[in-house]
C-alpha cells in the first residue's frame, strides 16, 4: 500500500518455512503485500510493511506464521521516548495527524 510505511526492523513477523504448507493464504490476506508465493512455500519479500495485524498467523492452517499484534510499532514508540530519540518512522498513513 503506497503512503503507507511501518518502523524499520521492529516487527515480530516470523515465517517458518520448514512448516509452510504453499497454500498461499497469507499472500491472498496481508494487505501490506508482505508475502509472496517462491517455488513451493511462502516468502516474506517486505517485513517491514507489516503492521502486525495477524491475519497472516490466523489463517495459516500449518502454525508457520507467528507475530505479536501491534508489539513493534509500541517497542519503537516506547523506546524512542524512553532514549529521547525517535521512532524511525510512523506506522499509520503520512496524512493522519494523531500518528503515533
């Protein structure tokens, strides 16, 4: 999704390949394009577009998905202000003005 961007190296996305299946679920219902399908399992091609809604996790039949819902972006959020730095960059669309 274009204007859309999450914080850099902050998700808790895992893809375990190994239990993988191919069914391409997580490709049909990642609405950040996150994943796509290589020979005969998914890839995650984007980890960083991932806003961590979980759809991907939920509709994995074979458990190969696993990520903790919203627990990058309050990471990054919490430690920026806990170091008086900043997050690296917001995790809502660039023209909401409350953006965390």
């Amino acid at each position: 999704m274009k204007g859309q961007e999450y914080l850099r190296n902050v998700v808790t996305l895992e893809l375990d390949s190994d239990k993988c299946v191919g069914c391409g679920l997580c490709v049909i219902v990642c609405p950040h394009r996150v994943f796509e399908m290589g020979q005969d399992t998914a890839v995650i091609v984007d980890q960083d577009a991932c806003m961590e809604c979980g759809a991907c996790g939920l509709n994995c039949p074979a458990e190969a998905i696993d990520t903790k819902s919203g627990v990058g972006c309050a990471y990054a959020v919490l430690k920026g202000k806990l170091t008086g730095g900043e997050a690296d960059s917001c995790c809502c669309d660039e023209s909401d003005s409350d953006c965390c």
